[in-house]
C-alpha cells in the first residue's frame, strides 16, 4: 500500500525530501498578496471548526508538518540513493495560468537547490484535469474545495472516493471510515487529526501549499452574512440605509 506512481515515489525519503524542500513563506510571498494566499501545514485549510476551535489552528499549536528544512532534505535523498551523480529526475504537471506556472518554476527553483532534476510540462487548462484525473502525471498541484467538515478533505484520497487515484492504502481507509461513525464530537475530530496526520506527516502522500480564496468586497451596509464554510450566505442578510 502506499502512493501510486513512478517508482521513486514508492520511498517516503524522497517523498518527505521533496516536502521539507518548500519553503512555504517564500512562495506564497512570491505568488502574490500574502493576506490571501497563506501557507498550509496541514491537508485541511483553514476556516473549518474543529474540537474546540479551528481545525487548522488547533493542529497547527500542536505541529506543523513537513517544515523546511533543506538539509534534511539533501540527507533523506543521499539515503534514498540520490546523489550529484545520480540525481533523483521527476517531471511536474502544471495548467497553462500564470499562478499554476509561477508555483512550477518556484517548485523547480527548490527542488534544485536539494539536487533534484525537475522537468515542467505545462498543458492547457481545459486538458489538464482529464490527464490528471486519468492518471497521467508523475507529480502534480492539485487543487480542492469543499463545505463545512474536514471529513471533506480527507476522504478525498480513500481508495473509493478518489478523483485522482494517487493513493493506495486500506489503514488510510480505515482510520477515515472509522471516524465517522464516531458520535462524540471532540473524538470524531481527535481520529479526523490523526487521519491527518497520517496522510501528511507520517506518509507524505500529499504535500500541502498554501490556502487561498478569490477575495470579495462587501458594503458595510450589508449585515448579517453568514459563513457556510468557505462560502459566504447572504440568505438572511439585512441592509443598513444609514451605513456609511
């Protein structure tokens, strides 16, 4: 069980290699106004409620996953196998839009600091998610978003559920299976985290970026909006003819 893929994607080293590579901060400084693109820990983005508060934000107290660190990185590849000379070579996925090209050229630009020989293959936007949800990628940005429950994020990569079949593992399923029939709401969030943290940290299946939204401008005469999610509802809004 594990990811599915190119051979070299089978060893975690190089999957967490590839991970503590990013420097997160830096690339969303990079792509554009930091108020909007955030970097992410974790699979779950932020604005979810979890236990006792944000799910991303009470994770995030605990650890944050896959921090940078690019000489851990250059070590868990030398224990793979890969060196100066013989350099891990991957290509990367991207649709033709400016941010999905400035993250590939960002993503080269760091993974060739650890050594690694990343070749971009840019496709047109209106093919891209044909070839990525048939398979046809080795490594790729894939982007997802959902309503109010982090169940929503991670059931997404369950051998059943999966648009895109890149991972393979029934203890995966499980812990994801199991937590829903949870009635407590705190344990049903604690097995949700540990979901998580399987995912992530421990197995490296996905590497988080960052978390962004289209930002919106609203009148102050406009009151009462309610959050259903990451959507804004405007059912029972009400308007203040005296606002400014």
């Amino acid at each position: 069980s594990g990811p599915t893929g190119p051979e070299w994607m089978q060893d975690v080293r190089v999957r967490r290699a590839l991970a503590l590579a990013i420097d997160k901060e830096a690339m969303v400084t990079a792509v554009g106004d930091p108020s909007y693109y955030v970097p992410l820990n974790g699979y779950v983005p932020n604005g979810l409620k979890g236990a006792e508060k944000d799910f991303r934000t009470e994770s995030d107290e605990k650890e944050k996953f896959l921090e940078y660190d690019p000489e851990e990185a250059k070590a868990l590849l030398a224990k793979a196998g890969y060196d100066e000379s013989n350099p891990l070579k991957i290509v990367y996925k991207y649709s033709q839009t400016q941010l999905h090209a400035d993250v590939a050229q960002i993503l080269q630009q760091m993974w060739d600091k650890i050594g690694i020989d990343c070749e971009l293959t840019v496709v047109e936007s209106g093919v891209f998610y044909d070839q990525i949800d048939n398979g046809d990628f080795e490594i790729c940005r894939y982007g997802y978003s959902a309503g109010d429950d982090p169940s929503q994020y991670l059931s997404l990569w369950t051998t059943g559920q999966q648009v895109v079949a890149a991972v393979d593992d029934p203890a995966y399923d499980k812990m994801v299976d199991e937590a829903g029939y949870l009635v407590d709401h705190t344990e049903y969030m604690n097995a949700l985290h540990a979901a998580e943290r399987y995912l992530i940290e421990e197995n490296v299946y996905l590497i988080p970026l960052f978390n962004y939204n289209t930002p919106g401008l609203k009148s102050t005469a406009v009151q009462g909006v309610e959050m259903w999610g990451l959507t804004p509802f405007y059912g029972h809004c009400t308007i203040q003819s005296d606002a400014a």
